[in-house]
C-alpha cells in the first residue's frame, strides 16, 4: 500500500518555485518576454489562487517567472539533449511558454485548455531549442484554465533541469502485500522503462521500524532491465507488529551512479474480523420523504444466510424476509420506531430504528461510492454493475449503499426535444438504476448547472426541469451539482446570490419529482456555503477544493475544517470531498494511492469525525484487505454516522498533535488524536478538559476494545502522520 516517490532536487535542476508574479485573465501579450510585469501581483505556489484572494474565480490566469538557465545544468549532466519542466500540479490545464514561444501543453493530452486536466506535468524538450536563452534571463510564462474549484499551479516541486538518465525509470509497487503467517507480509516489485537503454545496477531492498529507525531487514541484489523486459523482486517479512513498518527501494545504475527511490508503508489490518453471528449495523434513523418511493437495506454482517423480520413497519411499507430490502410508499408523515431482527442458524440480533417520514431526507452522511477518483471520464455501465456487486458482496452489510455515477455519461447533444441522454459507454440508464436497485442500493448521478460539466460533457443550463425530470424517470437517488462552466453565464466574480442561484433552480425541479433525491452541492466552499446549504436545500455541500492522494492535499483539506463544522446537522453536511484510500487513477490506469496505511487511518477517523459524507473513490473491484479493514469498521462508520449530526471541533492544535472532539448523540464523545509531525509522538490527553470530564471509560475504536487507564489522563504512542481514535463514555 501508498508507495511515494522520493521528490528531490538533483545537482542537474534548479527550483523555480519561488519568484513567480500572477494576473487574473487572459492576453496573448503575456507570453511575450518583452511584456511588462512590474505591476502584477507576487503569488505563492504552495497554494492555489483561490486561497491567496482570489476566491471563486474560475476561468484562465497566467503566471509569469523571470529566471536564468544556467549551462552549468547541461555540462554536469549524464544526458545533454533534453531540458524538462516539473510542475508540481496544474489545476486543470496548461500552456507553457518560454521566452514567447509555446513549448508545451494539456499535459501533453489532446483536447483544448478548457478541458478539465487536472494533475502533474513533467515536459521535456530538446536542450538545443532557440527558445532556450542559456546563461541569459529567460521569460517562463504559464496560461492556465480553472474549470471550477481550486485553480492555478501549485504544490511543493517546481524545477527546470536537464533530463536525467532515471527520468524513463519506474519503480512499481503497485502489488497488493499479502498475507502469510504469523502476521507476515509478501510483495513483488518491478523496476520498469520505456528505454531500450540496458539498466544495470543493484537493487537496495531495506526495512525499517519508524518508531526507533532500527533496520529490521537490509538487502541488495543484482538487477538488469530494460524496455519491455522489467526486473521483478519478490520479498517476505516475517512477524510484523500492528503499525506500519517504511520499506525503501533503490536502484542505482552502475555506470553513471544515478539512483530512484520509492517508498512503501506496510499495511495493518486493525479492524477485528467481523463475527459469524448476526449483527444489525448502520445509521439508529432514516429519513423519507412523504409519497416518494421507499427503499432500505438493513445493513446486518455474519454469516449468511439471514432471515430478517421488522416490528412497527409504517403502513405502505414492507420487508423482504429473505433480503432485508424495505420497499413501499409511506404518505403519513411522523416518527415510526422500528425493531429490526436479522437471525441465522448461530442466533439472532435485535435492534431500534427509526423511520422518520417528514421533510428532510440525508438524516446521517451518505455512504457509497462514487465514479470519478478510479475512472474519471473512463466510466461505463459495466464498471457502475461491478460497483454494486462488490458493495452487495463486501460492504453493504456496514451500511454502504450509494453507487454514484460522476461525469462522462451524458451524450454530445440532447435529443430533438431537449432531453439529455445517454453516450454509448450508458446504453439504457434506467436499466443501469434498475440493476442497482435490485440489490437494494441508491444510484447517483452528475451534472453541472453549466452548459458544460468540468469533463466537457453537457450540463443542464437551461434545461433543469427537463433534466429533473429525467432523473425521476430514470430512478436516481442521489445528484452531485458541480458548478464548472457555470462560471461562464454568471457574474465573472459572483456574488452571494449568485452562487445560491444555480442551486436554487435545480432544488425547486427537484422538489417538483416524486421521488427522494439527495442533493449535493460541488462547488468547492465558495460563498462560505455551510452558511446558506440547508436554506437552499443541500444535503452535502463541498467545503474544500479537489482532494488528491497526498498528505498535503489531503492534511490541509481535513484539519482546516473549522469555520463550517458548527453547520452540521441532521439532513445537511460539509463535505471534504470524496476519499482517496484503495486503487485510484482518475482514468483507465489504477495506482495504489499515495497516502501511507497511518494517513488512511487519519483519512477515515477525521472524515468520520467531521460527520462528512464518506465516498469512496477507489476500483471497487480491487480491493485489498487492509483497505476493506478501513471502510468495515463498524464503530468507526457509527461515528460518521451519529443520529445527532454533530461535526468534531478542533479541541488542540499545535506544531506537532491535534485533537478534534465529537459530541455523540448518546452522551459519549469520539476523540481523534492526531500526529501531524513526521516522527513518532506520545500524546496525552487531559479528561478533565474539552468537556470530557466524567467519561470513565476509554475504547479504541479501530481495535474495539476498551482501554484500561487510570488517572485523568491518557497517553498514546501515534505514528507519524497516524491517529489515535477513541469514544469515550460514562
């Protein structure tokens, strides 16, 4: 799992992260090394443009960069006929020009700039190109188009140097560990080139304990490869304790002394095994509308078969002894209390539930997956049924039941009578809902109130009520709004009413259709959103920019969710943005995402203590072990989705721990202790403060086992970028 390309800067680059003067809009004149720059404003590309005052605006910005190349980079060099441009992260797409004359673009995809191409670049160009003034002050200028969110150039590697004999060379480790005995780990890794270049060198294969950084296993083998013909190594650690261990691999070519590094953290697994006894699992209350179509799985692990029964039904609903699927139409609005019983042939497990039929359906945060971090624009029926299958077969049963479709569904052009339809990767989308309905899941879909969604695809300007329509038709649960080319047919720097306006008009379509369609807003916190969300009818609103596989993105995301947090409530949630644990790609090609096993523990305990929707983003199809550990958990989900609705605060924050609280709505509180430093740290925790006063008892979530403490404190040992996650109680 999370394997991280070791980012340096080599003696054959220099940084061209500093510098750098920005100007909103768009002019040919601005490539031009001759133009004038003194008056544009300096920005830092640590941070996108929307966080440095120049917040909802979407649409094209240039960046401007006067620096010297020096020939010093070309005579040190290994390789002397290519220079390349790294550019940490372009949000969504790109221009490069050099001293005037265009020597790059779109991530060198096709298309156009307005396309949604969000991601890193790394351009290479020929070392002899008249554009390149070496030894002279040379004009580096980049044109950039935001199609909605976070916008502009930024991250922490931005370098111009020469290409480097390692630069064709991968270290892939995107192998699933598996498991042997005695807590023992296997994998195998490639070492792989696009170059007919004949590799040879030695492999240095070592593992270390993070919390002392002993080395606990250290071996180098020979290792020859080249195009088309990789190198594989096989390895086995045995007996590991439950934490993660960092395992490193370099390769160092024996001719020019160049070397790569990748790093790995081992998975471990803190989920216990779910018993084969019945369990009913899930949120304590579920909302519907009155008159709309009813539809629940009671979520219940063990070993099957079940037999489920229900006490209390309201009129017009019923229960599928055999499936646990409750279905029907309730037109009475109140609060029905339930008795779900689920029995098999080890016992039977009983539990409350209530049904609340009345105005406001998303009572906890949605629990699904969505399309978009795996396949991006790739997605298709087939992958959407495999979705469902997978969650029916390994997460349904823990109260996953969304399978949202994000963009690239939607045909060229509408039909003759305005209807949107279908591209041919979507044959029949009712057929599609119907498939997942039957299993007794929610089916979502995308759409932009735009002309065109950020993939490209049609929005639904101007054709809402139509589209609201056809979504009924069609039996979708659940729309994700994301604002994108609507950008083009407001206000260049909207208002407040502004961006309350879009979603107004598709929220009353909505109300129009019986049925229950939750409502989530993507348009990345603009506006201060958690303010006015529930007053025009979200369920979820975006509170952040787009998340990446990174701690950075993915740290600065979580623990900056402070000013919205006091806004959630039953019905009405901020939402972070989808998670980024298991395989993702964001296209047709997965890779294991870069987050270590302790930061995909901080990822679910922080998202689930924020009570924001957890979507999954990863190929339901290949999921590993540790990941399903992270998305089974039981009493971490129940956290997430605490009736009471309430979002953690940030109770302590300093260089190096944080601790957020939850309220709970039984009186307990959830407590995430987190170590945002990059070495082990012991933490304490005062029971006396943060209103945690008076709760005796202690339970390590993850584990589910209580902890036998004394004293008004409690003190964990938290890796590097991990959590401790605890419910404390009377």
């Amino acid at each position: 799992m999370a394997a991280m390309l070791t980012i340096r800067l080599t003696a054959q680059e220099i940084s061209i992260k500093n510098g750098w003067k920005f100007a909103i809009g768009d002019s040919a004149q601005w490539a031009s090394p001759n133009y004038n720059d003194q008056n544009w404003k300096p920005i830092n590309l640590a941070h996108s443009w929307e966080q440095q005052g120049y917040k909802g605006i979407d649409g094209f910005g240039w960046y401007r960069l006067h620096l010297v190349i020096p020939s010093s980079l070309k005579e040190k060099s290994y390789l002397k006929d290519s220079i390349r441009i790294i550019l940490n992260d372009v949000d969504d797409n790109d221009e490069v020009y050099l001293n005037g004359k265009l020597v790059a673009k779109y991530g060198g995809k096709s298309g156009d700039i307005k396309t949604g191409n969000y991601g890193q670049r790394s351009y290479a160009f020929a070392a002899n190109n008249p554009a390149i003034l070496w030894d002279k002050e040379n004009v580096l200028a980049i044109r950039v188009f935001d199609t909605g969110g976070d916008g502009g150039i930024y991250g922490d590697k931005f370098a111009i140097g020469m290409a480097d004999l390692m630069d064709p060379v991968s270290i892939n480790t995107d192998a699933d560990f598996t498991y042997g005995d005695n807590n023992s780990l296997n994998k195998y890794i490639k070492l792989v080139t696009t170059s007919k270049y004949l590799y040879k060198g030695k492999l240095a294969f070592k593992v270390t304990d993070p919390e002392t950084n002993s080395i606990i296993y250290d071996k180098t083998n020979e290792a020859t490869f080249t195009a088309g013909k990789p190198f594989t190594y096989t390895f086995s650690i045995a007996r590991l304790e439950k934490r993660s261990y960092r395992v490193s691999y370099t390769f160092t070519e024996e001719k020019s002394g160049k070397s790569i590094t990748k790093t790995d953290g081992t998975p471990y697994v803190l989920t216990p095994y779910p018993s084969p006894k019945p369990k009913i699992n899930g949120p304590d209350v579920y909302g519907a509308k009155p008159g709309s179509p009813f539809l629940y799985l009671v979520p219940a692990s063990g070993k099957k078969p079940f037999t489920y029964a229900a006490e209390g039904l309201p009129e017009g609903l019923k229960l599928d002894a055999a499936t646990g699927i409750i279905t029907g139409v309730v037109n009475k609005k109140g609060d029905y209390p339930v008795t779900l019983t689920v029995k098999n042939n080890l016992g039977a497990n009983t539990r409350k539930f209530t049904i609340k039929i009345g105005d406001v359906i998303g009572l906890t945060p949605a629990l699904g997956w969505n399309s978009w971090n795996a396949f991006g624009l790739s997605v298709n029926d087939e992958k959407v049924r495999i979705a469902a299958k997978t969650m029916i077969e390994k997460l349904s049963a823990h109260g996953w039941n969304f399978v949202n479709i994000d963009d690239g569904w939607e045909a060229e052009k509408r039909a003759a009578s305005g209807e949107i339809v279908t591209n041919q990767k979507f044959p029949d989308m009712k057929a599609t809902a119907d498939f997942v309905h039957s299993l007794g899941l929610k089916v979502g879909i995308y759409s932009s109130p735009g002309p065109r969604t950020c993939g490209g695809y049609l929005g639904s300007w101007q054709h809402e009520e139509q589209d609201a329509r056809t979504y009924g038709d069609w039996g979708i649960d659940y729309l994700k709004y994301d604002w994108c080319s609507y950008s083009e047919v407001t206000a260049q720097i909207p208002n407040l009413d502004d961006m309350k306006k879009p979603y107004q008009v598709m929220r009353a379509a909505l109300d129009k259709i019986p049925r229950d369609i939750m409502f989530s807003f993507c348009q990345y916190g603009m506006g201060d959103v958690w303010k006015w969300g529930a007053e025009v009818g979200g369920n979820s609103w975006r509170s952040t920019g787009d998340i990446t596989d990174t701690w950075k993105s993915m740290s600065d995301i979580g623990f900056n969710q402070t000013a919205d947090g006091p806004y959630a409530q039953p019905g009405h949630f901020n939402d972070p943005d989808m998670l980024v644990v298991g395989k993702v790609g964001w296209g047709d090609n997965q890779h294991n995402t870069h987050l270590t096993p302790d930061e995909q523990y901080t990822h679910i305990s922080l998202w689930s203590l924020l009570a924001s929707p957890l979507l999954i983003g990863c190929d339901m199809g290949k999921m590993d072990r540790f990941t399903l550990g992270l998305l089974t958990n039981d009493e971490v989900l129940a956290i997430d989705q605490d009736a009471l609705g309430k979002a953690a605060s940030q109770a302590i924050k300093n260089d190096d721990y944080q601790v957020w609280i939850k309220d709970l709505e039984n009186g307990s509180k959830a407590v995430g202790i987190f170590n945002t430093s990059d070495k082990y740290q012991t933490i304490t925790l005062n029971r006396d403060e943060n209103g945690l006063k008076g709760l005796n008892k202690i339970r390590d979530v993850w584990q589910q086992k209580y902890l036998i403490t004394s004293g008004n404190t409690y003190t964990a040992k938290v890796a590097p970028h991990g959590v401790m996650l605890v419910k404390l109680s009377k």
